[in-house]
DNA sequence: CGGCCGTTTGAGCCACATCAACCGGGGTGG
DNA sequence: CCACCCCGGTTGATGTGGCTCAAACGGCCG
C-alpha cells in the first residue's frame, strides 16, 4: 500500500504538480518501483480533482457544473460532471459534496484486502475506480464471490447498520475508493436524511443483485448462469460508457468462476463455447457483446432490476 | 379469501364475541367451511387484540406491558408484550403503535398470492403469523424461492424503495399479515427517521440471509445446505420460543428443494441420511434439532448474522 | 532465459437430476 | 360408510452436467 503523504493542506495545482513528478520520475524506472511510482501519481491526481470539484461545487444547493478536466488523467471512471461518485448512488450535488467533504480517498493494488471477514466496518466505502469484490471463504477452502462492484457502488451500505461484515472485501484491480469513517457518517445520516435514504437504496439495490444471483445459482445450467452475469457487469459497467464498444473487463476466469459457483475449467469451456455461438467475445481485457438481444433472450436478462424508479429515489423527505 | 366484515368501529368485546361466535358454529361443519370460519375467528381475534394492544400503549412514549392474553387464541406467534410485530423489526412502542395504527390486518390462505412478479408494490406487508415465501419462476417453469419469511420479517422492505417486485410473495401457511399502504409509509417515513432506518435495517438483514445462501447454493454439498437452512430456520423460529422444543416446521420437502436448489427425491434422500445421522428429526409437522453443536458445526452456521448489534440499531438519530 | 499466471485441453468420475412407480393418510363425493 | 383421489413422502434405476486431476501452452515480468 501507498505510503500517505501530507497533502490536505495543499492546492489542487500543487497536487497536480506533484503527480507530474512522479510521473517523470517513473519514466526512468522499471517493473514493480515504476507501477508503484504511477499509482501515486494517480492518486495525487484524484486527490486534486477532488479538491477543484470541491471548490467548483459550493455546498448550498445548486448545480454546478464541474470544471471540464482531462477524462484520461482521471482514475474516476465516472463522467466528472455527476462528481467523483458519480450518479450511481443518486445523491443530489450537496449531498454528495457532504459526503466527499468528510471521505478520504485511498489507493488499493491489485488483491488488497480492504475489510476482513468478521472485522468490525470501521469505515464505508465508495468505489471510485476499479473492481471489488465481497467474498467468503469456507472451511475446506473453498471461495465463493458474493458480491462484484464497480465505480460508483458503495461497498458496505448494509453492514453499516449490522456493525460485522460477514465477507471479505478487496479488489480485483487496483482502485481508487472514498472512505468515510462511520462515526463521522453516523452524525451525517442524522442531518440528512436524503443520504439515509440513498444508502437504504443502495442496500436494496445491491440484494436485488444479489437475488438474481441466487436464482441462477440455484436454477440455472451454467451457460445461461454465466451469460447473465456478463449481461449484467456489461450493463453495469456500461451505463457511463457508450454502446456497443468493447468493456474492460476485470475478471480472470477463476475468479469469474468464484462468482458463478463453478470450476475453472468449466467455465473456461463455457466461454468457448459461448466464444462459438458468436454471442460474445470475451478475454482477459475486454468483453464484447455482439448480439444483445439474443444474449439477453438466452440469459433471461432483464435489467429492470438495475435500476430505480425516479419518483421512489427521494419519497418523503 | 376472506369477506371483509365492517370491523372498524367495533369495540374489542364485541370483536372476541362474534370470533366465539364463529367458533361455535364451526365445530357443527366439517371441511372447508370449517376451516373458514376458523380463520375468519382467528382474523377476529386478531383484530381484538391488535386494539387491546393498541389501547394499552399510549401513543406517547412509556413501555406500557400489554395486558396478558391466552397466547393459544393469539395468531401472532411472538410474545404479545412486543406487540403484534414483535421484536422482529427492533421498533420502539412508539413507532409501533405508529405503524399499526395504519395498518389493516389481513388473512391468506395457503398458497395465496400477495404480491406477483413485476407488480409495483402497493402496500408494505409484516407478517404476523404463519410463513410466506418470494420466489422466481424461470421461463422453462423451473422455481426458485429466494426468501422465506416468518412472523416478525417485514415481506417487501427494499422493494419500496425500487417501486417493482421482481419476485412473487405467496403463503407456505395461511398467514396473517399486516398491510400498510405505501403512500401512507412515506409520510410516516418523513416524518419517523427511525422506522426508515428500521427498514433499512430489515433490508439489510435480509440481504444478509440471502447472501448466507448463496454460499450455500455455490459452495456447499446438498447435505450441509440443507442442515444449514435448517439451523437458520430453527434459530429464526426459536428467537421468541423455548429452546429444544420440537418446532413448526412449515415447508415441504418439495418447497425445501425450491429453496435449496436441488430436486425434491434428493431432498428426500438427504433428510433421510441427515435423520440416520442423529443431528435431527424432520417431518411434515414439526422439526427437531437433537445435536445443536454438532449441526451448527456440520452447516458452518453461525447465527451471527441474523443479530443486529443492539448500539447500531438506533445510531444518529 | 526462467518462472509465474491465466488459459486451454483431455480423461475419468461422482453428485445430483430425471423418470417412474408405490405408499399412507386425510379429505371428498357418492 | 366406503371408494376414490390427491398430495406428500419414499424408493429404485438410469443418465449427465459439471468436478477433479493432470499436463501443456503462451505471454509477461524479472
């Protein structure tokens, strides 16, 4: 992990002059040194988009549009105009602004474990960049993934409330995630209820995932089981993207194989044979999705369950 | 269904008379009508005591005791001191008598439906007594049941939030469940920040049982599945009963494979080698655990997960 | 160049599904 | 009151989807 640098008390430019650095500096280095050199960088570049985003968006109520930054230079996979969380949680500009205003941002490599099985949350998470997951080990060994996140998913809305997470969550890639210590969200929740209410959502959410999961875990040959799952991280992953382009894809097939409750080798057969009928195209970096229709007809995918009606995002409050 | 009596404006007395009423009556018919005119009695009784309860609690805050009642006549299987929801939903008295004083109690027969797939939720249902299920029935008529509830669980906590079921609520046993309509939620959820954040908390914990399964349904062998469905069952029906007694065991070995994932005569076969082993009884009627330790080690269950910690159930507000 | 990781391929096996028939009890209808 | 039937449970025979074990391959990093 990252070693932590004095950076609160510095200005956006400073920060961004400080990535620039390291990422001259990594040109001249090599293997694990230069990786470790660009991920500072990345995060001292989030850190400053944080920070102009901050400024540019004043905490009354009324939305402003951000300062239009370079996309690439980015870790948020997100379009910077819905800030660093994106419209993911549903969150109004002044609840996000109060929420990012107490987060810290925090950097992962690949595999990092971010909360332990049976560890108490001391923190909530919001996904900034990258791929989690929430998975469980049992006893003879074997893994089960329970849950996959992408940019903007909170990554323990429930165990918030239940005080223990029940899984061990950490990352696929590395990722940028905001962290917000509870006690701190505790005394939030209390002035907002319009931020209660969108971690109630995401929780409600995320089980109604989890709920299709389960029925194709239980019901479901293996093949249509592992085409819902990539109709769905496609959905996911593509809401803020455009159409019909190639998806970076974050999943090896054992760990795809973890999600799905099967053995690598079968799934490895599965994707070829998937790979055959000409519905997808899938490797290690990218998934394609060449005939959409008939993947979701195949998969039974229907991804109303994705998603929120407007007027229940903010009833009552 | 039943026919709806004019019930409102009539004093608990009366209520209780017209249930003995029916009682009478019922044990000079046989059949079908005699199991509906002891429902009907129960649903009476019901309602008697849903307004003892609610004339003895004050709608200001005081833990007032309910006046004891025969918990034989009672239809809501929980201790009555907690009212009818019970200490399920972790509500005070006074979001309680709120939420009841809304409510309409309802009777469903077996296997009635409450809710069908892809319906916007009208009402929020507790259930009172009895057991219900949600489940998904895939286009080649293949079912999965996704939740089993029992007295205490509120039946759709996240779909309000999602404005759409994706999952069919029906009843394992004829059931009495409170209804609450959805527009009258929202504005006691405005203005109750605690019974939101009760609701959340039922989501979450939800959430938590199914997650428990689909580790079950990806990891687990049939044996170990099934014994692990059982310790849940048995600690959530146990919660408000002696420990050891044999338990109301409401599904059937068919409706146990829906939940499980697997065929009905596997089912079968598994019961009967998990009774060989000593660990449990299990018929039609009634579920007993004979060797709680050596089950719970069996299923890796840890009961862990269906607790709220008691400091975070009412956090910030 | 060597080692590691992710993918691929093949052979054999087992847990669980499917199909089919029978049993016992309680409710129904004649 | 009896005959029937339906439902839930039980049993046996047979088939198969997916697992396990084992080995090889290609690309990337050191």
């Amino acid at each position: 992990m990252l070693s932590r640098l004095s950076i609160h008390n510095r200005s956006p430019e400073e920060l961004q002059a400080l990535a620039q650095e390291r990422r001259k500096l990594s040109t001249s280095k090599a293997g694990r040194l230069k990786t470790l050199l660009l991920s500072e960088a990345k995060l001292l570049e989030f850190h400053a988009d944080l920070r102009i985003w901050m400024d540019s968006t004043t905490p009354i109520r009324h939305s402003a549009p951000l300062k239009q930054i370079d996309k690439a230079a980015v870790p948020c996979d997100r379009p910077p105009a819905a800030g660093p969380l994106g419209p993911g949680m549903a969150l109004s500009v002044d609840d996000e602004h109060a929420l990012v205003s107490v987060a810290q941002p925090k950097y992962f490599e690949r595999g990092d474990i971010l909360l332990a099985e049976g560890e108490r949350p001391d923190n909530f998470y919001m996904l900034c960049s990258g791929a989690v997951r929430a998975s469980r080990t049992l006893e003879d060994g074997r893994l089960q993934i329970v849950s996959v996140f992408f940019p903007g998913d909170g990554l323990n809305p429930g165990d918030i409330l239940l005080g223990r997470s029940r899984t061990t969550i950490s990352t696929f890639t590395p990722s940028v995630v905001l962290s917000i210590s509870v006690s701190q969200l505790r005394s939030l929740l209390a002035q907002r209820p319009s931020i209660s209410r969108a971690l109630w959502r995401e929780t409600a959410l995320q089980a109604s995932i989890q709920q299709e999961r389960l029925i194709g875990l239980g019901r479901k040959a293996a093949e249509p089981r592992l085409a819902h799952a990539l109709c769905e991280f496609a959905y996911r992953l593509q809401r803020y993207a455009r159409d019909g382009d190639a998806i970076e894809f974050p999943l090896t097939q054992a760990e795809l194989a973890d999600v799905l409750g099967l053995s690598p080798v079968h799934v490895n057969r599965v994707v070829q044979h998937l790979r055959g009928t000409g519905l997808i195209d899938l490797n290690r970096e990218r998934l394609i999705i060449r005939n959409k229709q008939m993947l979701y007809k195949f998969a039974e995918f229907d991804p109303e369950y994705l998603e929120t009606e407007p007027e229940f995002q903010f009833v009552g409050t």
